[in-house]
C-alpha cells in the first residue's frame, strides 16, 4: 500500500491586481518510490515541506503534472532525476527522452486515470492507502477562495480555462466521486466521500 502526505494545501488569497495562490503538492510513497504531485508555484515553501520529510528534490523519483496550468507546474523542473508523468498523456518524460507511457508504472497501489473537462488533457491518480483509495483530483474537484467547501458535480468551474467542458467535467467528478474514499483536490481540502 501506498502513504500520501499533503506537504502544501492550496491557498490563495486575492489581491489589489491579481492573487497570491498555489494549488495542492503531495508526496507520495509507493513501494520504493517517491512521487510529487503537483509541485506548485511556491518554490521556498516545497523546499521547506521536503526538508522537513528528510528528503531533497534529487531524491524524488516521479513527478505527476494533472494538467497544465501554471498554478500547479510551475517548479516541475526542480527535481532533477524525476521522470515526470504528465497531462500529455501519451508520453512519460525523462529529461529530454519521450517515452511510452505505462499507466502501471508507478506500481499495483497507483492508477492513473484520464479526467478531462476543467480542460481536455487532464490526469488524477487513485492511490491505495491502509485509509482507503484517495484520489488526487486536479481541478476535477475545486473552489475559489471565499467559497465554502461542498460537494456539487455540477459546480461551475470559475476558471474559465480554453477547453473546459462542463459535460465531461461532470462525468470525471462522477467517476471519482464513485471510486474514492477520500479526494484531495487541487483547491480546496482533503474530504471523505459520502457513500
Ligand atoms: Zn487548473
């Protein structure tokens, strides 16, 4: 079985012209490998959070980018001997080698699953933990700030992003909310799945 630990929960806060944010970074241990998700764009506190697991971005194993705003990949590049596991879903990439992806390379206790409609090329990850199967959500699940925490699949997405859908964006928040215990979504906090 696999651990999650949340090392940055988002945050976001606005201000006069434009908002501080950055969306929600986990670790996650499966089997001997180290996995990031979503490292964000908040450079000296994933530092800080790495630190305090004992670990430097060398030691990271696997980089998993949900999909490609900046908000959640912008320091993807700091872990220098990641492979990284993207949006692109056709493809894993290891510095400037573009391989076959294998959605069973991160082992038995991690599923990569296809989640589009907050834009069309988006991933989440179903990981299996002694707490139940977690799902690492992206912005399948997500609120603005101010905004109190609900389950609604057919929350309106603020984003606004080129290639939202909100159609297929309800069938990913469906699929999840079906298979999950618990969702960590990229804004917002971890909640249990009412079943
Ligand atoms: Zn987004």
């Amino acid at each position: 079985m696999a651990t999650i630990k949340i090392l940055i929960e988002w945050y976001a806060k606005q201000l006069e012209h434009g908002r501080k944010a950055s969306s929600t970074c986990c670790l996650i241990k499966a089997e001997d490998k180290k996995i990031i998700t979503d490292p964000g764009c908040n450079r000296e506190k994933l530092l800080k959070a790495l630190k305090k697991e004992g670990l430097d971005t060398a030691d990271i194993d696997y980089v998993f980018l949900s999909h490609q705003h900046p908000d959640h990949i912008l320091l993807a590049g700091i872990f220098e001997n990641a492979k990284y596991i993207t949006f692109d879903a056709n493809l894993i990439y290891d510095k400037d080698l573009m391989l076959t992806f294998d959605k069973n390379i991160l082992g038995p206790d991690i599923e990569i699953i296809e989640t589009p409609g907050h834009v069309l090329e988006h991933l989440s990850l179903l990981v299996n933990t002694p707490e139940g199967k977690i799902a690492i959500a992206g912005d399948v699940i997500r609120r603005v700030e101010g905004e109190e925490q609900i389950v609604d699949i057919s929350h309106p997405d603020h984003s606004q992003a080129k290639g939202m859908d909100m159609d297929t964006l309800i069938e990913s928040r469906k699929k999840l909310l079906s298979i999950a215990d618990y969702i960590i979504p990229g804004h917002g906090k971890i909640f249990k799945v009412d079943k």
